[in-house]
C-alpha cells in the first residue's frame, strides 16, 4: 500500500524531477567532464571527494551533478541555496556534518547553489570547514566565478565549467522521458515526430529543466493523441530564450556583435543583433555601443559611420521599436561594411598615456592667450603664427607642444579609406615642416 502511495506522490512531481538521472550514464551533456577517462568522471567513479565549483548556465546539470556524485561516493548530501541561506544556516549545515561523520563515519558533501548570491564575507564562512575536510564544497554558480567567487574559496575548489546542451542532447532528454514507463509518459500513447521534438527541443534554448517543463505542458495539451504542428506552436509560444542582463551571456553576445563588426562580417552581426533583440535587449544599448564602435574601430578611414550610428540612435527615439530597429540594423550593417581603422582610438589612448607619465609642462608662451596687459607683457602670444595667415592656412614648423615633447607623434592614419587621404595630407605638412626647419638652419 506505501508503495502504491509512494508511487502515486511521485507522479505529481514536476516530470523535470522525476526523469533527474540517476546514474551517469543517464546524464545528458557534458562529455568534456564526464565522457569515460575524464577527470570529473574518473573522480567519480573511483570516488575521490574533492572541492569544486561548477559553473554554467540555468539547465545543464549542475544540482543533477551534485546528487549523482553524493550518491556514487555514498556521502551525505545537504544542499543549501544562497538565494534563502545566511551564515546561520552554514553553520547549522557544518554542525550537522560533523553530527553525520561522527554518528555514520561518512563524510558530508555540502552543495550551494547559486553561491555567487552569498556575499565575498559570507563565502569566508565556508573556509574553514572546507580546509580541514569537515565537508567537501561544491558551489553552483551560473555567473563567473572570476568575479563573484572572494580568491580564497577558488584557490580551495577547482572550476568545471558546464556549457549549454545542444539541441541533440535535449532531443535525447525528451526521447528518454517519453519512452520511461516509470518517470515518463512510456505507458501513454503519444505520437510526435523527430521534426516536432526536434522544434521543442531547440526551443529550450539548451536547457534540458526547460525542455521537459515544455514536454510536460504538451502532453497535457494533447491528452494521448497525435501532435500536430499546431499543438508544438501552442506550446512553445512566449518560450523565453536565455539572456542575462548584466551577466556573462549578456556581455557574450555584446562582444560577439562587436568583433563581427569589427571583422567586416555584416551577417554575422545582424545575426548577434537579432538574437539580442529576440532576447530582449535594449535596443538603444545595442545604439549606443554602434556609436562607440563607429568611433574606436572606423574612425576617420569612415567618418560617416558615426554620423549613421547617431542618426539611427536618433530614429529610434523618434520612430519607436519597429521602424527604430531598421534603422539599428541599417547602422550595423554600414559600420560592418565600412574601411576599418583604429587610429584614432591607439593615438587618444598613448596620449592619455604620456600625461600619466610624465610631468605637467607649462603651456609654451607663444601658445597662451593675452587678454590683459600684464599678460602680454610677460611675452604670452609672442611669436605665435596665425595659420590662416601662412602659405596655404599652415605655419609649417610651428610647434604645438611643450618643448620637452615637441617631438611626438600619436596619430598614425592607416592605409584604408579616408585615412589613405589623411596620411598623404599629413606627408605633405611633414614635409613642409622639414623644409622650413632647413631654411631656418641655413640662415
């Protein structure tokens, strides 16, 4: 009769729960960690304990992981989340480990999820513990840990990342839990085809949790009959795809936009636009940084592509989302296609560099402003040379700098676009100058 219960309350688990693997051959994803021979599977099955930290987007394991482990080494498993926990409830959690090592002799594996909640101080309480063997640690984190994890607890835990399950491991989590008599839908009769699964597959967006909470809503959509196209649509629709604001996928896809414009790949930028845009994204981030893009990998070789990314910056303020996105696109697309250069961007940044590094010179006096008597009787403006005034609006040999750098050069223009018209104007200046320093040295 327990059994009958037992069996009966396990149906109502969310289908998700029920079909979590119980061994590791059942674990979908991961081959780089737990394929045969493997570091993290070869820990496993000769069970040597050690500290981690698993690191990876919302779906692909990592709780699943944590109880496969506990369960194969034969240890105790208590899990905490750092979303409800404080440092009350690690100390309690400490205490009960060394209740379980003295009353079992077995060692406690204390799991925390979301670990990157708790705070840098509040990680420090797990130290201590940790470093003498009271637990093995194992911290689930879906944000870097390079960032989120205080230096001391990564130095004590190695990190194994966990990435995103392709379309075909979660086409084999929905295969499994439709053919399960026990957990699944084996004893249903439904009918789907590799096509549909397939659509609710990449619908999860490689989130194996996802994916069966999507089978879970189609087979009660579909009560044991065939599925149709219509009945995938149904379920799948307003299916969110995976995007941080503000965390790693989010900072993934700005870069991966910024490099295909900066690579001249103008598909494989509208492909990052449109994936940020289906995700959500601000579209007047994306505009924002099109204009820093027009200015630090385009500059001068195109001048206008920072007039277009303003321009479609503006359009999207004025239009709105749907005519405003075009507009977006129409700037990713120039800016993508445009003459590259970062001249501009490596001189600003070598001469913030040289006023770090050396000392305030004073401005040279034939530089300064006069506006009073005084001044322009201690010589300010003195000698300063009107270009407008000069042979062809240029007092060649002039110098604009303190006379302790009147040497340097930051802006080297490159050999493509516009820059390749900057440069010979540059040469010609150049060489003015140098035939004025020769008629001044011949005097």
């Amino acid at each position: 009769m327990q059994d009958l219960f037992d069996q009966a309350e396990s149906q109502h688990e969310p289908l998700a729960a029920r079909m979590r693997p119980k061994i590791v051959d059942e674990f979908f994803g991961q081959q780089h960690l737990l394929a045969p021979g493997k570091l993290l599977r070869r820990a496993i099955d000769e069970s040597r304990l050690h500290s981690m930290i698993l690191w990876g987007p919302p779906g692909v394991g990592k709780t699943t992981l944590a109880n496969l482990i506990a369960e194969n080494c034969q240890v105790h498993l208590q899990m905490l989340s750092a979303v409800f926990s404080g440092v009350k409830d690690i100390r309690a959690a400490v205490q009960q480990a060394k209740i379980n090592r003295q009353q079992t002799g077995k060692q406690t594996l204390l799991f925390v999820d979301e670990i990157h909640r708790f705070s840098k101080s509040q990680q420090d309480a797990f130290l201590p513990y940790v470093e003498d063997g009271t637990v093995v640690f194992i911290g689930a984190t879906t944000e870097n840990p390079s960032f989120e994890l205080n230096n001391a607890l990564l130095s004590r835990a190695r990190v194994y990342v966990l990435t995103s399950l392709t379309d075909e491991d979660i086409a084999g989590v929905l295969q499994r839990a439709l053919k399960d008599k026990d957990r699944g839908y084996g004893g249903k009769t439904i009918t789907i085809s590799d096509a549909q699964l397939m659509q609710l597959a990449q619908a999860a967006d490689g989130d194996a949790r996802r994916s069966l909470n999507l089978l879970e809503n189609l087979v009660e959509l579909v009560d044991e009959r065939s599925v149709t196209d219509d009945d995938i649509q149904q379920t799948i629709h307003g299916s969110v795809k995976r995007y941080d604001k503000g965390g790693d996928i989010y900072y993934d896809q700005i870069s991966a936009l910024h490099k295909s414009v900066r690579g001249s790949s103008p598909d494989g930028a509208l492909y990052w636009y449109a994936r940020m845009l289906d995700a959500g994204c601000d579209p007047l981030y994306i505009a924002r940084r099109l204009v820093a893009i027009a200015s630090e990998d385009i500059g001068n070789a195109d001048p206008r592509a920072l007039e277009i990314a303003l321009n479609a910056w503006d359009a999207f303020v004025r239009l709105g989302p749907a005519e405003g996105e075009r507009a977006i696109a129409h700037a990713v697309v120039y800016c993508s296609c445009a003459p590259k250069s970062n001249s501009v961007y490596m001189a600003f940044n070598a001469a913030k560099k040289l006023v770090t590094e050396t000392a305030s010179y004073e401005v040279p006096y034939h530089l300064r402003n006069a506006p009073t008597k005084l001044m322009d009787n201690l010589g300010y403006g003195a000698e300063y040379r009107y270009a407008h005034n000069e042979e062809g609006a240029y007092a060649a040999g002039e110098n604009y700098f303190p006379e302790e750098l009147k040497d340097v050069i930051f802006y080297q223009p490159g050999e493509r676009g516009l820059e390749t018209k900057i440069k010979a104007r540059l040469e010609y200046l150049k060489n003015l100058d140098a035939t004025s320093t020769e008629k001044r040295y011949s005097k």
